[in-house]
C-alpha cells in the first residue's frame, strides 16, 4: 500500500509540475485517503499484535 502512496504523490507532483492543477488536486486526494487508511490498518495491526 505505501508503493501505492508513493505512486500517487508522485503523479500528484509531476502533474502540478507540468500544470494539470485538476489532476494534481485529484492525485494528491488519493493519496491521502490510502495513507490513511495506511496508517489505521497499521495501528490495527501493531495494537493485535502487542495485546496477544
């Protein structure tokens, strides 16, 4: 899921760069929406870890 994060912000930045605003708005909303759900899947995963 992080290659995904970095695939998206990384198209976010290349199209900011190039001028597509639209797109880059669109790419960088995915991108926040997976490292979100990143971050409460691994907080998920770390508390089953460490209560069992």
């Amino acid at each position: 899921m992080l290659f995904y994060i970095v695939v998206f912000f990384s198209l976010a930045v290349i199209s900011a760069f190039l001028g597509f605003g639209s797109l880059a708005g669109t790419f960088s909303q995915i991108a926040k929406v997976l490292s979100v759900i990143f971050l409460i899947l691994f907080i998920i995963s770390f508390l089953r870890h460490w209560i069992t």
